[in-house]
C-alpha cells in the first residue's frame, strides 16, 4: 500500500521539477490601442501615466459586455462582441466605474476569452467585468489587490434559456431587479491556464445545459490579423470563431505615434490608484519592473540593516556591563593608589566596531590624576587672583571716601579753633575792666 501511495507523490513531484516558466507574448502596445480606439471615444489621463479609454456615442444605461453573445470555445466562454472596440476593450484590459466619466477601460497585454465574474444560481446567470484591481496567476487565477464587491448595478443576469442567445442583450433583466438576484447568487470566476493559453471556465457549460435545456457545441478559435475579414466574420453559422489579433509588423508601425489628443482630467479618479494590478500603458511595464527590483534591492538592505542593528544590540549589551564593570574596577584604584599601581603592557584584540570606554592602562590613568591635580591648582591661583583684583577695584571708591571725610574733618577743626580765638578776646577785656573797677 506505501509503494502504491508513493507512485503518485513521485510523479507529482518530477512534473513540478520539469515544469518550464510561462511567458506571455503580448503582441500588442498602447499605441496601437491608442490609433485604434480613438475614432470610437476619447482618451483620459485621470492621474499620472494612468490613461483610460470612453467610449462615445453609448447610452446612459450601456454596460460593458452587453451588446454581443457568448459562445463556448476550446478556450472556454468567449464574448462575441458587435462593437467595433470590442476586440480590444473586451479581450485586453480591465473595466471600471468612474463617478464621474461612467464606464471607462483601462489597457493591458494579456489576452482572454472574456475578462468577466460570474454569479449564478438554479434560474440566473450573471456576468460583470473584472476590475483593475484583478490580475491573473497562473497557478492560481484571478487574483485580487484589495477587498472586491462589484456592486450589483453593475452585474447583467438573464435566463439560462437565454444565455447563448444571439441576441443576449434583448433579454437582461431589468437593472431594478439586480439587488434580489445579486443576493441569491454563488459567485465564482473559475480562470486557469492551459497550453500557453488563459481559459474562462467560467459556470460549467455542463449545468448551463442542463438548466437551459439546450445543447452548447464546443468551438475552435481561428486568429486572424486581417480586421476587414474580422468584421465580416460568421461565427453564429461557423464551426470555429473569429478572433482578431494584431499583426506585429502593425504594432511596430504605430510606435513613434503622438498622443495628441489626451484630455488630462481636472478631477480626482474614485479608483484606488495603489491597488491597480494591470498596467494602462508601456511606460508602467519598464517604470513597474524596476520599481519592484529596486523595492526587492531596497527591501533587501532594509533587513539586512534590520538584522544588523539588531545584531548589534544584543552584542552591545554585554559590553556594556562588562564595561561597566571594568569602569567600577578601574577608577576607585586610581584615586587611591595612583602611585603604586603599576602599567601594565598587555594588549587585548579589540574590533574596530566595538566601542571602547575607558579601557586604559594604570599609568595612564595615574598622568592623568597628576594632570588633574595641577590643574586644579592652576585653576586655584587664577581664581584668588581674580579676587584680589575684585578687591582692589571694590576698594579704591573706599579709599577715595575715606580721603574726602578727612579733608572735611579738617576743615572743621580749623573753623572751630578760629572761633574759640575770637571768643577769648572779650574775656581778656572783661577782666581788665573789673580790675579798674577794683582799683
């Protein structure tokens, strides 16, 4: 049973090993939808190298993937367009809704049977276009950027006896009735890769004929380059169906092309312009390629820088308390025994990214006490110096007092002897008279 069990495994396992990369060959430039669509609308550039394309001459009540019939190919479902843009608009790139220009296509290279999301359940079955934000993988199909709920208005349901109806459009239910179907549908898109190919499986053509009642024949798809032989084009009658692709001769003619008439936009686009998957020109394929290698280069050194820092706080860490350690060690000895520490000539390898925090021998640290100490000295001298000559200046307005009170005392002294000699005076001559008298 083991061996039995491992047979599969192995085979699984040598197709993965021999499975050889798949590339898409576009065949098909902007330019070229640039020349070709122009007649049929008008080209947009709501944001930076971010061109879309409207289609003019349309109904306010038209929706992509309306005029037309579906038909199941070898490819899977495929949307038999009627409109003259529909080779391109329907096949390549990706639909959206603009609050303010309506339904408008965004270009991209990758060519589909159909660019649609299905829902259905046991009475409808509904399609709608696939956002900018849907891009498609190989391994796993229809992928999504953001978070996507296409809103019901924008979803076309009818009949199962009436899907493959030539005239499909005829039988559409009636926008007013969407949001009750919207809410009773499964949804699926069901894209996968087959032969170089992108197949639209879509809702299983096996239910679809059970539910409608009607046989659906598989058809071939013929490709041709010739757009007059595409227009006259019979697959209703026809066992294979028509597809144009553009010749490359043809694209390499419209590469040096002016784009004269590009009506840059005035208003803010409602799309989410970050989380488109597709790309609306050539100009974004180089510009995209390199921004991811350089966001690959950038993220790179990013984590390299990361993980370098990070190293190197974990490496830090110990240093640190071993330096700590050897810093509370250190000092306290050079303080107290400067002198009679010896130096010590050992040397310890040291990387030049360490960090090295007084790692230094006991002599030094011993220069280094002396040369503080007479330092201190210095700063001592000057600091009484200063205040001598703080003194000095302070006392010279003393002195200077000290002189004019002197000066003053001594005038008064002189006054006042000069008034006791004229005092003395009348005494004398008091006395000589009452001698008289006595006489």
């Amino acid at each position: 049973m083991k061996k039995l069990f491992l047979i599969p495994v192995l085979l699984l396992a040598f197709n993965f090993i021999n499975a050889k990369p798949v590339t898409f060959h576009y065949g098909v430039s902007f330019n070229y939808f640039y020349t070709s669509l122009e007649p049929y609308g008008e080209w947009i550039e709501l944001e930076r190298d971010l061109i879309v394309w409207r289609p003019s001459f349309v109904r306010n009540t038209w929706r992509p993937y309306n005029d037309g019939n579906w038909i199941y190919t070898v490819d899977g479902w495929y949307w038999d367009s009627y409109e003259p843009f529909g080779w391109a608009t329907y096949h390549y790139g990706r639909w959206f809704y603009d609050d303010y220009y309506g339904w408008v296509w965004m270009p991209d290279y990758e060519w589909a049977p159909a660019w649609v999301e299905w829902r259905y359940n046991d009475d409808y079955i509904g399609w709608s276009p696939l956002p900018p934000y849907a891009s498609f993988r190989i391994n796993f199909g229809i992928h999504f950027s953001t978070t996507w709920h296409s809103h019901h208005n924008y979803w076309n349901f009818v009949p199962y006896r009436n899907f493959c109806h030539r005239n499909v459009n005829i039988y559409i239910i009636d926008n007013s009735k969407n949001i009750n179907i919207y809410n009773k549908t499964k949804y699926r898109t069901n894209y996968n890769y087959r032969d170089g190919r992108i197949i639209n499986g879509g809702v299983d053509r096996n239910f679809v004929e059970r539910r409608s009642g009607n046989r659906i024949i598989e058809r071939n798809i013929s490709t041709t380059s010739d757009i007059s032989s595409y227009k006259s084009r019979n697959n209703e009658k026809s066992r294979e169906v028509t597809v144009y692709r553009p010749d490359e001769k043809d694209v390499e003619k419209m590469g040096n092309i002016e784009r004269k008439n590009v009506i840059k936009s005035e208003r803010k686009t409602s799309i989410d312009v970050t989380k488109i998957s597709v790309r609306s020109s050539e100009t974004n394929v180089s510009s995209r390629k390199s921004s991811e290698t350089r966001g690959t280069d950038s993220g790179v050194r990013e984590i390299n820088r990361n993980t370098r820092e990070s190293e190197n706080v974990r490496t830090d860490k110990p240093r640190e308390r071993e330096e700590t350690k050897v810093l509370r060690e250190t000092t306290p000895k050079t303080r107290e025994n400067s002198k009679s520490v010896k130096p010590n000539n050992s040397k310890s390898p040291e990387s030049s990214s360490t960090r090295v925090y007084n790692k230094k021998s006991s002599s030094e640290n011993s220069n280094e006490v002396k040369t503080n100490k007479n330092n201190n000295s210095e700063i001592r001298k000057s600091e009484s110096v200063k205040r001598t000559n703080s003194k000095t200046s302070n006392s010279a307005p003393s002195v200077e007092k000290r002189k004019s009170t002197e000066s003053k005392s001594i005038l008064k002294r002189v006054e006042k002897s000069e008034e006791s000699k004229t005092s003395k005076k009348p005494s004398s001559e008091s006395k000589s008279r009452t001698t008289k008298k006595t006489n």
